[in-house]
C-alpha cells in the first residue's frame, strides 16, 4: 500500500509541475505578445510623422517626440528580455548603463521615466526593471555633471 501512494504522490507532483510549467509559458507568450504588439505600435509612430503628431505631447516637436520614442522601443526589447528572464543582474546594469549613455536616453527617462515608474507599480519584475534604469540614468546623469577635463590642483 505504501508503494502505491508513494506512486501516486509521484504522479500528482509530476502533474503539478506540468501545469505549473505550462502556466509560466502561457504567461511568457502572453507577455511577447503584448510587447510584440507594442513595438508594432512604436514602429508605425516613428515611421508616420504625421501619425506621431497625434500622439505627441503639446510641448514637443514630432521629430524630438519620434527620437524619444525609438529610445523607448530599445527599453521595451530591454525590458521584455528582463521579462523572460535572459538579462538580469550585471548584465542588465550593464545594458541600462549603456542605453543612458546616449542623450536621448537621458531624455527621455527625464521626460517619461515617472511615467514607466508608475506603471511599474506593483509588478515585482517592472519594478526592478525600471529601478536599474532609473539608476543607470542617475549614474548617467552623475558623470554628465563632471567636468570634461578636471582640473588637479596642487597640495
């Protein structure tokens, strides 16, 4: 008898796992879809001015909100990788140190990025995502305010 319920605590674990295990790749393939759904949307905005001039903000020309928004694809692609779990620790520091490296990137953060933070809220993974880019951003902006060519001084 005891070898039969050991069997069927085998069975009922395995079963388990596979749902668990299916769950989680339904719940990635619902997160590339949606982000693949975005990205279209990006896509068509930054290729159709005149489609972008409706979405624009009132205080931004469409070819600085077009700009803004291709920095925005390259963190969404950023961010979806963190998603499935293929950039996480140095690696994604690493890439978020490189993306505020650009102007533009620093941009929009400024611009948007209390926007991405809010939308975060509560979701553990957004969350952490969006806290290594508003470092990599703080970081960025931190070396931006050093003067180019220090001056040493003599003790």
């Amino acid at each position: 008898m005891k070898l039969q319920n050991a069997a069927a605590l085998a069975v009922v674990t395995v079963g388990a796992a596979g749902l668990v295990q299916r769950q989680w790749h339904h719940r990635q393939q619902n997160e590339v879809a949606v982000m693949r759904n975005q990205l279209e949307w990006l896509r068509h905005v930054t290729t159709h001015p005149d489609f972008a001039q409706l979405w624009k903000p009132e205080d931004l020309s469409v070819e600085e909100y077009i700009k803004l928004l291709h920095v925005n694809q390259q963190i969404c692609a950023l961010s979806l990788q963190h998603r499935l779990g293929i950039l996480r620790g140095r690696r994604l520091r690493f890439c978020a140190d490189a993306v505020m490296k650009s102007e533009y990137s620093r941009r929009y953060w400024e611009r948007f990025g209390s926007f991405r933070e809010a939308e975060a809220d509560g979701d553990r993974l957004g969350t952490a995502f969006t806290d290594c880019m508003h470092d990599a951003y703080t970081r960025a902006t931190k070396n931006n305010d050093a003067p180019k060519n220090p001056v040493l001084v003599d003790e």
